[in-house]
C-alpha cells in the first residue's frame, strides 16, 4: 500500500505540473503524455501516445528532436524546437531527456513551452538594438561616467568631439575628466555644485581639451545614476557648440565696433561745424592778402589743416554711416598720396612709411570719404 500510495502521489504531482512530462519505449515510441500536452497541441494525449518524438515537431523546425531506438540511439537531448498544434499554431518549446534508471529500456524527459519566454527574448534584443542604434548614430556626445571620474560607456559621438578614434580609444586615454578634459577645474566643482543643489544639471556650458591639446566649448545636460557617499557617477549627452560661441563673440565685437561708430559719428558731427567755419574764414583771408605776403604761407597752413579736419569728420560720419554716399570718379593713388602725411603723423617718427603706387592702376567710381578710411591697406 505504501509503494503504490507514492506512486499516485508522484503520478498526482506530474500530472498537475505546467510543463510537459513524457516517457519513451524501447521502440522509440510515446508511452506517456502529460495532460498539459492537451492545453499545448489541442488534442487529446490518447492520440498522441504510440507515436514517434519527431511526428510532434513542426514541419519548419530546423532542430527536430528526431526518434530513439535503432534511428538515433540512446543519448539523452536538451534542445530547442518548434511542435505543431492541431489548429496550425506553432509553438517553440525546450526538451530535456534522461535514460531511465540508466538503462536501455526508454527515456522520460520534459517539454517546456517557451514561446513567450522566446518573444520576450527577442522583443528585448530588438529593444537593446534599437537603443545601442540611436546612441551609435546620434549626433551628440552620450556617456556615462563613474565616481572616479572615468568614462564607462561613450558613443563615437563624444569621440569624436574629443578628438579620439573611437570610444575604446577615449575610455582607455582618459582616466581622470576634470584634470584631462577640463580647461577650467574650478568649472568642474561649480557644475558639482550645481548637480548636488539641483538633481541635475542643463545647458552648462565649459570649454574642454580636444586629445591633441585644442580647445572647444560642451555644453552638458547630465543627471546622476548612481550615487556613493558624496561621490557622484552621471550620465547624460554633450553638444559642441564651438561654433555658436565663435558666433557670439563676432556678434559682441560687432556690437562694440558699432558702438565706437556711434560714437565716432556724434563726435565727428560736432566737430565738422566749427572745423568748416574755421576753413571758410581761413580762405576768406586768402583772398585778402597779397600772394607775396609771408603771412598767406601760414594761412595756407591753416586752410590745409581745416580741409584735412573736415574730409576726416566726412570719414567719421561715413563709418558711422550718417552720411550719404555721394560716388565719384577718383584715382587711388591720389588717395593715397593725399593722407600719406595723416599717417605719417598718427604713427610717429619711428616708422618709415612707403608708399607702393600702380601708375597703370584704372580709376574707380566711389565716395571719396568712404574711400579714405581704407587707407590703412598701405604697406
């Protein structure tokens, strides 16, 4: 009573179990089935019993389990394939045999179905490809970084941001970020600051070394994923935005270029006033007095002086751009001639200045003005 009472108990405790039990006969045949196998194949096992391992496989497995006896002998498998229920669906399970007792007188072995354990599987590889897809392609720079200021992972990207070959070459090179990457330590500490007040930190923007020693500006949007201590590692994406701030310095020295031409304007529209009453009255006197008088000598002077004062205010206000272009046939080795004494004075005695003249130069239409404040393209 007690063999036969374990017996029922094991047969009790097959039978309720999810996964497939089976045994097979000397001549390579299904003697038991599980009824679990009705829930898999929709079909009772009565009709399955008799019948060869290989006749459940699909006709599209590519790894059938094939049949015992005097075909493939007696060697326990673990494999997978796909089993064809009796609707056309196909599932992929997992088989697992052992001889019984270690003799030639059959194998028992499970079946399990895994083909939601398969799809799971897949959907994960097909979601992990598509993740390591965006972060290999992206156009910015995404890492991750440890505590002890290492990068772990890195795309090629940041690499190339960098100035490395690939993110092996950048991981392997770079083993301390704020002393290798960093133009600015104090910068590190601020952006620390900034993560440990914030939880994260956007849009900070630093200027880095490139691996040959070149600089050019990140700007970091990062957020910790770990946390040690007071020891942060992070992760998160990087922008080269080297030329956006190219762009904003010739914005602010254009700026205060135009500044300085506003200002330059309203000075020359003061000045030109009482510079052009000085020169009327300067050749007024001209008039007066006699050619052989040594007085006109100096007069003349003045004269030379106030038309000198009045074509640099005209300079002025054209750079400033309150004059209005008033185009003329000119010639610009006259031009230069007519400021060579300007530049003689603006510069001083201790340079020597030649001017280097085409005779065969064509004459130009433009305004006469404008045209002098380039006279700083002598040599």
């Amino acid at each position: 009573m007690g063999t036969r009472r374990i017996a029922e108990s094991y047969r009790a405790l097959v039978e309720n179990l999810t996964d497939v039990v089976f045994s097979v006969d000397v001549d390579g045949k299904l003697s038991y089935v599980s009824p679990p196998i009705e829930r898999l194949l929709a079909c009772p096992s009565s009709e399955i019993v008799g019948k060869s391992l290989s006749s459940l496989s699909s006709p599209r497995s590519a790894n059938p389990p094939g049949d015992y006896g005097k075909y493939c002998g007696w060697k326990p498998i673990d494999r997978e394939f796909r089993m064809l229920d009796r609707a056309g669906g196909v599932h992929l399970v997992s088989i697992s045999t052992r001889l019984i007792a270690n003799q030639l007188v059959g194998v028992t072995g499970v079946i399990v179905d895994i083909t939601r354990q398969k799809a799971t599987r897949e959907a994960l590889h097909t979601a992990v490809q598509k993740y390591r897809d965006i972060v290999e392609e992206a156009i910015v720079g995404i890492f991750q970084t440890d505590p002890r200021g290492r990068y772990v992972t890195a795309n090629p990207a940041l690499a190339h941001m960098l100035g490395y070959e690939s993110p092996e070459d950048l991981m392997s090179s770079v083993d301390d970020i704020p002393r290798q990457i960093y133009v600015d330590v104090e910068r590190r500490s601020e952006f620390k600051a900034l993560m440990e007040r914030d939880g994260s930190v956007r849009n900070f923007e630093c200027q880095v070394y490139r691996k040959n020693g070149s600089k050019v500006w990140l700007s970091h949007m990062l957020a910790p994923f770990t946390k040690m201590a007071r020891s942060f590692a992070y992760e998160g994406m990087n922008e080269d935005i080297t030329e956006r701030k190219l762009l904003e310095e010739q914005l602010l020295q254009s700026q205060k270029i135009e500044a300085v031409g506003q200002l330059a304007g309203g000075i020359a529209h003061d000045f030109k006033q009482p510079s052009g009453r000085d020169l009327g009255h300067g050749e007024m006197l001209l008039q007066e007095i006699r050619s052989a008088d040594p007085v006109r000598r100096r007069i003349d002077q003045i004269c030379q002086a106030g038309r000198r004062a009045v074509s640099l205010t005209e300079q002025l206000l054209a750079f400033s751009r309150r004059q209005i272009l008033r185009p003329v046939v000119m010639d610009l080795n006259v031009v230069v001639q007519d400021v060579n004494d300007m530049i003689v004075r603006l510069i001083g005695k201790g340079i020597r200045v030649i001017n280097t003249l085409d005779p065969t130069l064509g004459l130009i239409k433009a305004d006469t003005a404008k045209s002098n404040r380039f006279w700083s393209t002598w040599r």
